[in-house]
C-alpha cells in the first residue's frame, strides 16, 4: 500500500488530512497497545539512533514495534559506536539504512533527521532534533487532546521554555490546522521565537501570567526548562524554577481542564496535581504507543 509521507521530519510535511488519519489509526491500535501483540509489522526491522538521552520516544518506538511483531536494534551509546573513532553521521546513516526497514534519530543537532533522510535508503522519522522539531510528540499531543475533548477550536496554553523547546515548536504549528487560540506564558528570556510568532499572527496571544486566563482555557501544556540547550548556564540558573504549576492554581480552572506535559518534569508541575483529574501527561506518555505503532506501519506501507 502506498504511504502518505515517506519520511517524518518535520510537522509541517502532514497536512490536516494525515494528521487525522494518523489520529484514527492510532486509536484502532490502542487496544494492542494496552499489552497485546499483532504481526503486522512481522519481519520488519527498526533501528533507533539515539545521540540523546531519552526515556520515552525510544522505549514507545521499542514498544509499539515489537507489539506489532517487528524488531528493533539499536545504537549503543554514540562512546562505544563508531562515531567515537569519528564517523560522520551521513556515513552511519548510510550502513544503518543497509540493515533495517525505518530508522528514528534522536540528535543534539537541529537539522539532522533531515540530513539523515537526504542519505538513507529507508524512511526517517525525526525523534527530535535539538531545538527544531519533535513531530511524534506532537502527533501524541494532539491524540491526547482529540481523545479526552475536541481538538477543534480548542484554547490552549503553552508554558514555560518556550524558546528552546522542540515539542512547542512543532506543537504550535499542528495547532493552527484545528484554529486553537494559542497563550503564550512564560520568563522572559524563554519567549517563543519571533519567527514562530509572525507565521502564526492573530491566533497568538503572549499573556504575564497563567492565572490571569486559567479560567478561559482547555489545555494548559507545560515544558521543562531545557537547560541541556543554554549556550551559558549562568543564563539557566537565572530563570530555574520561575514557574510552577500548583493544585490551588488549577481550582480557577474549567471542570474538564487538563494539564499536558511531554515529560520528564523537574519542578515545573508541583506532584500534588497528579492525584487531580486535570492530570493527564502520564496518560500522554501511554499515547505515545498506539501513535507510534500508527507511524511505523504507515512509513513502512502497512498502514
Ligand atoms: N517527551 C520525550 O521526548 O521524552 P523522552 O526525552 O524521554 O524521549
């Protein structure tokens, strides 16, 4: 069967049509993902490169592969792989793309799931590239919100680094397909990008605090400062732990108000939400399974 995208760069690449129908896929593989197997994806092979730590894109990628009867291999640490003799990443690119069926890349480097698709005979999906893009996280973002609400219109706002982090940037823009009004909270110095804010125009507001329209949104969605991503780490110790969201905060809040966080949390979600049932980012991170094993089996033409 033919596939809708070959490779998986950037959010930008799927049109509202795809994301829907990646959204839907997802949802009829959710009951094998809650622990079941299928073989639809049986003899195939994932290779997962990862340059960056990570907990769940490589475990749910992992995950959603082998519960649909694939393998996977993976690079060991970027130390005790050939790219510690210097290898270049087209090279490793190359031999890789020799070996499996599709290969996801986690780099430091924005920029390089591109260049890893310009040289791989097999398709690449971008598992975040530095600061540029994480568009499987925003697919799972945005099954999180379709499944527990409507992800039309939706009032949303996005908190915290939102200068550095790639779940935003790709976030922000899957959200102007289904018109969202976009708050924009957080330190100054963590502002989003001015050239993310020009594309998008009226439909983003930038607010002073998060209390001031809590009592006007759907979705709160919150991001750790990415202090792995700051040129000068006087510059992190000085916006560390200038927010928080608390219990008390979320009782202004709408009724059926969730709370997102692509997770890991440092100290921006105060763990006495997670007993609320505005908390959904665990939940999230489950979705990441039943979106994944969507993805997979659409580049791999299973889909
Ligand atoms: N959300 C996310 O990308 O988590 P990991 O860094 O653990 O993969």
């Amino acid at each position: 069967m033919m596939s809708r995208f070959r490779h998986l760069i950037s959010i930008e690449e799927l049109s509202k049509g795809d994301v829907e129908y990646i959204l839907s896929k997802a949802d009829e593989f959710e009951d094998i993902a809650k622990k079941s197997f299928s073989d639809i994806l049986k003899g195939k092979l994932l290779g997962n490169l990862f340059f960056e730590p990570s907990t769940r894109t490589r475990m749910s990628f992992e995950t959603a592969m082998k519960r649909l009867g694939g393998e996977v291999i993976n690079l060991n640490t970027a130390e005790i792989s050939s790219i510690a003799k210097g290898e270049t990443l087209a090279d490793t690119i190359r031999v890789v793309s020799g070996y499996v069926d599709t290969i996801v890349i986690r780099h430091p480097k924005e920029g390089s799931a591109k260049l890893a698709a310009e040289f791989s005979e097999v398709p690449v999906i971008n598992g975040g590239d530095g600061a540029g893009q994480h568009p499987t996280q925003t697919l799972l973002d945005l099954y999180t919100i379709w499944k527990e609400g409507d992800i039309n219109d939706i009032r949303i706002a996005l908190v915290g680094d939102l200068k550095y982090s790639r779940t935003v940037h790709s976030l922000i823009k899957a959200l102007s397909l289904f018109n969202a009004e976009i708050y924009l909270v957080s330190p100054e110095a963590l502002r989003l990008p001015i050239q993310f804010r020009e594309e998008l125009g009226n439909n983003v507001v930038e607010v002073d605090s998060l209390e001031d329209i809590i009592g006007e949104i759907n979705v709160i969605y919150v991001t750790r400062i990415q202090k792995e991503r700051f040129p000068d780490l006087d510059e992190y110790h000085r916006v560390a732990g200038s927010y928080r969201i608390t219990r008390k905060m979320l009782e202004n809040g709408e009724e059926n108000l969730i709370v997102m966080h692509p997770l890991p949390r440092v100290d921006e979600i105060s763990p006495e939400v997670d007993a609320t049932a505005h908390a959904m980012y665990f939940k999230q991170a489950f979705y990441g399974v039943p979106v994944r094993m969507a993805i997979l089996s659409e580049v791999m033409g299973y889909g």
